[in-house]
C-alpha cells in the first residue's frame, strides 16, 4: 500500500543568507545568486576534460594525459577489467579471488567507471552493491580501551562474526552452482556470507500543485546467514558504488580549500553547517581529512583502491593486508591463497597501476549549458541554495607527480563535507566522525550521463532516488529549507533546475 504523504503550500521562506568561504577560490560561488556564466563551466575537468562525442563510458583517460602515460593508463584499466579465480590454479597473475568477495572484478561494481547496479525487485540479490555493517558500542564485548583503538583505525566496531561488511559471494561450489541446485544440496567449503535482496517500500509525495512523485526506500532481507544469526545492537547501511572519474583531481584539491568551506556551528546562520571527517591514513600511521567515500572515511584515492581490493575482491595487498575473514570464521581463513613470496596476492606495482588508472579517469564536458531552460535552472539551483553544500568550483594545486592535473580548473559541485541529511536518509551507522544521519556531498559531475551509462540512474549513498527530482525530495536536515525552495517553485522552474543538474 502507497503512503500519501500530503505537503501543504504554506511554506514560509526564510531570507536568503550569502555563504561566503574564506578560500579565494570558492569567491562568488557560494551565495544564493548566481554569477556569471563563463566558458571554464563546460569542462568540468578543466584540461583533463573528454569530448562528449564519442561517449561511451566514465573509462576515458584525462585528454591531456602525456602519450608517454597512456599505456601505463591501460595496463591499470585491464586490471581493473581483469576477473580473478580462486587460488591455486595454473596462472598466479590473477589469481586469489575470496575466499569470500562480492565481485571478481572492480569495475563490475563500478559498471563502465559509473555507479552500481540496484535490483529494482526483491527477486534478484546484490551483486554491484554492499552492505557495511558495524556493532553498537553498548552491545561489544571489547573493552573500552579496544573500542577507542578499534574506533579510532576502522571508523567504528567491527562485527564480530561479520567484519565491516557483508560479502554475498564465495569460491565454494555450492556457490557458483546456487542457480541449478537448491541451498543446501551441495556443501560449502567455504559459505558466503548472506545473500541479501531489497524490499522496496514505496510513498508518494504531493507537491502544493498537485503533481505527485513516487519515492521509494530499502528494505534489506538477509537470506542463508552462512555464519549465525546477527547479534543485537548490529547497524547495517546499503552502499552503492559510487562513479570514480576525477578523482586524481580531487586528490588534489587543497585541504585548507574544502575547510574554508566548513561552518562546523553555523556561524553565519544559514542552517549550512558542513564539517570535516577526520580519519586513520594507513600509509602515515596518522588522522588525516577524509575527502573519499560516502561518509568522507577515506584519506586517499590509495586506500580506496587497496580496501576494494581487499574488502569486495578479497585480494590482500601491502595497504590492505588481511583478508575479509574473521577469525569466527574458520572455514573462510583455512582456504588456500594467491599469495606471493612478499604474502601478497596484489603486490605494489599492480596496486600502483590501478590507483593511477583511477586518479586518470577524466570527467565528460557539459551538456546543453547555453540551452535557455539549463541557464534559468543554472539561476534557481542558486537561488534554492543548492550550491552550498554542492559547491562548484574548486582550483587543484600545483603538482610535479601528476602534472596533467595540476592547476587545474575544476566543477565537481561538492564541498567534500560532511552534512546532516536528516532521519530519512540516515543510517544510524557512525564512520569516524560523521554520525548516523551524516553524509559527504556527492560532487554531481556527470549524474546526466548515468542512465546512459549504467542503464539506470542509482542516486544517493543507496540508490534509491531513480532521478534528481527524487533524490532532491529526500534531502532533509541541514538541506531541508533548500528542498521546501525547490518544492514551491512552478512545475516548469523545478525541471529547469533537474535540466541544469542533468548537464553538469
């Protein structure tokens, strides 16, 4: 049964309040008028920036990558394109896959460079898309001094039996064999750890006009727990994949840049109070920024790479080490690896490869940017406020390692902070700093492309929003006065303002 959700017009409109950074760089971008329009908007990339035409995937190099690099570029794509096998077999290039994963490849989550795949109906279980889990603190069995530490270099608690998250496949051949056999026919050698499917549970929004929206919400059903029931006090959160274009070039983005940004107490009083995530850096053994992840719970474009190796591919590697099993599972940590004479199944120069392919994917030049409709929605994205967390632009800084993003003129429409996007987006899952209701601003670089490019657009930290204008009526929290601007606006000014969001 659908729940009508009856919104009435009366909204009372607050002034509107400029957000002024302190960074030279953001100047101008982050009031509720929009300044001009000039021509660095359509390459969102800056130089980096590919052609739309041809367009076919978010794997294209930056287009001023030296020629001298691009094969470098394309070893690292076949890697990241390359399917591994359970260990030992006759080739030791690739194998090591598991014991338990979620995909054999990593661009199988990230379908084509752009987001993951979300069932549509509880039928088919995930692949593409995981779920993170972690314990309460009330409910952990570890002394305080183990939660701090625990808390302190993983972001929260572990679950005991589970780890940090689920991994839905395995090398067992009951596994491959689970769409000819029934569930326990065969036994495992090794289980996966939960097949997990969605229920979706559907509401409709009405707006002042009438015009009604179809929003939907996840419901996670687990299904064959291979290793015991969940204990109380468990916390789940659905992650899809997010796209990774521009990330070397937001690697870049000076840290001193996205704090100027932040307004941790709100002090100018717009109700925008976006802040830092602080977190464990493996390589300097220290609490850095986090700029990556959905929550803001990675420092590096490196250890993004390393823990999807190890946590989605179970490929240890020298930043992440260990493989996902715990040590409640046996099963899972007696079963052969790929490991080599270092005790790695990915050694350093592989890793290299593949974080440098990443750090190269470029973003795609904007669409339609002089089309009247785009420009009027360019006008009301500011005037709705939607700019201060989705800040515009950001200038990366001088570097001799990845020259070709040096310098470089950048649109991602993110602030990299983390906001409170209030109780029906949260997941009551703690990461570091961030809260259960907090999430990083996702930069929208290339959302008008993800139909196009994934066959469905899968939007917020959980795909539930299937176009803009949804995922625009789930915002809440701090973003709650922007999304009542955007809910009075004529029907015609809301799709000019999903027209501009689309072309970035």
């Amino acid at each position: 049964m659908k729940i009508i959700f009856l919104l009435f017009s009366s909204f009372f409109l607050l002034s509107a309040c400029d957000k002024y950074s302190d960074s030279k760089l953001a100047e101008g971008y982050s009031s509720l008028s929009a300044p001009k329009l000039i021509n660095a908007e359509n390459k969102p990339g800056g130089d980096t920036t590919v052609s739309i035409k041809p367009f076919v995937s978010f794997q294209l190099p930056a287009a001023n990558l030296d020629n001298n690099l691009r094969p470098t570029f394309h070893a690292g794509k076949a890697l990241a394109n390359q399917p591994w096998v359970k260990a030992p077999t006759i080739t030791t290039a690739r194998d090591g896959l598991g014991p338990i994963y979620n995909a054999r490849t990593c661009l199988s989550c990230h379908i084509k460079g752009g987001k993951g795949f979300i069932p549509a109906d509880n039928k088919t279980p995930l692949t593409s898309t995981l779920v993170r889990l972690s314990l309460l603190p009330s409910f952990s069995t570890l002394t305080k001094e183990e939660q701090a530490t625990a808390i302190k270099k993983s972001g929260n608690i572990d679950h005991p039996v589970y780890g940090d998250q689920i991994q839905s496949q395995s090398i067992s051949l009951a596994h491959q064999l689970r769409h000819s056999q029934k569930p326990g026919r065969i036994k495992h050698d090794v289980a996966p750890e939960a097949y997990i499917h969605i229920n979706w549970i559907e509401k409709t929004f009405i707006y002042p006009d009438q015009h009604q929206v179809t929003l939907r919400a996840p419901e996670l059903n687990f299904q064959y727990l291979g290793y015991g029931s969940l204990d109380k006090g468990t916390v789940f959160s659905l992650r899809v994949a997010p796209m990774i274009h521009g990330m070397g070039l937001i690697s870049l983005i000076s840290e001193h840049d996205i704090l100027a940004l932040s307004d941790e107490q709100d002090e100018n009083q717009d109700g925008i109070s976006g802040r830092p995530n602080y977190v464990w850096d493996v390589e300097k053994q220290t609490t850095a920024m986090g700029r990556f992840g959905l929550k803001a719970n990675k420092p590096t474009l490196d250890m993004i790479v390393a823990g999807a190796f190890a946590n989605d591919l179970g490929i240890n590697n020298p930043l992440a080490p260990n493989q996902p099993c715990t040590a409640l599972q046996a099963s899972c940590s007696n079963i052969a690896n790929g490991n080599d004479e270092n005790g790695f199944e990915l050694p350093a120069d592989l890793l290299q490869l593949v974080v440098n392919f990443n750090r190269d994917l470029a973003p795609v030049q904007r669409r339609n940017s002089h089309d009247k409709n785009v420009l009027a929605g360019r006008e009301l994205f500011y005037q709705v406020g939607c700019n201060q967390c989705h800040n515009p632009r950001f200038t990366t800084q001088k570097s001799s390692v990845s020259a070709h993003l040096s310098e470089q003129i950048i649109w991602p429409y993110s602030d990299f902070l983390l906001h409170d996007m209030g109780p029906d987006l949260a997941d009551g899952r703690a990461d570091f700093l961030a809260s259960g209701n907090e999430w990083r601003t996702p930069p929208l670089w290339g959302v008008g492309l993800l139909s196009q490019v994934n066959g469905m657009a899968t939007l917020l930290h959980d795909g539930r929003a299937r176009t803009v204008e949804e995922a625009i009526l789930w915002h809440g929290g701090e973003t709650e006065l922007a999304k009542n601007r955007f809910i009075v606006l004529e029907k015609q000014d809301r799709e000019r303002l999903i027209a501009f969001v689309n072309s970035l």
